[in-house]
C-alpha cells in the first residue's frame, strides 16, 4: 500500500464517520509524516541490519542494537495515538459504500 493510498483511506474514514474537519485532517497530515518517517526507518534497518557497529567516543569500535528500532518503535506508538484520537480501530472502521449499492 502506497503512502497516498493510506493517506486517501485515513480521509475517506473521516468522511464516512462524519468527522472531516481541519483539525483531524491535519491530525492525517502528522500521520502521514510519520508513515514517511517509518518508511525510512525500516529502510535503513534493511540497509544496516539489527545491529550496527559505531565508533564509541573513545574511538573503539562498539556494536549496538540499530537505533532505528527504537525511533521505528516510538513512531509507532505515535502513530497508533493519533489513529486513537481519530477514534479509528477495527472495530470502527466502516466500509466505503461504492455508488452502485445506493
């Protein structure tokens, strides 16, 4: 699923749920950062793994678990916490209502 189509079916949910208002489409457009930001975060884990070898500030080599697990995490959380707000989950999500069945 392309970021635009998580985007479109985020509005349409506003839409049906008669919630379509500036503040929870800016709510969207923060979703919509961190989705990107995720994004990243899983490529540069693909990239460089799980665990990484960093120079430690005494200059020795030092491997570490990959900090983009962690920010990955937390962005997540956020995620959800912005989808609560929208009181989106599945149990609320509604199915869009094509033009046909009307």
């Amino acid at each position: 699923m392309t970021a635009k189509q998580v985007e479109q079916s985020l509005l349409e949910q506003l839409r049906t749920n008669a919630a379509d208002i500036d503040a929870f489409r800016a709510l969207i457009g923060d979703y919509m950062a961190m989705y990107r930001i995720c994004e990243k975060l899983k490529a540069d884990i693909r990239k460089r793994g799980a665990i990484v070898n960093v120079t430690g500030s005494t200059g020795q080599n030092i491997t570490k678990c990959n900090p983009s697990i962690k920010e990955l995490r937390d962005t997540n959380k956020s995620m959800l916490t912005i989808l609560r707000q929208l009181g989106l989950s599945i149990d609320t999500v509604k199915a869009a209502v094509d033009d046909d069945e009307l």
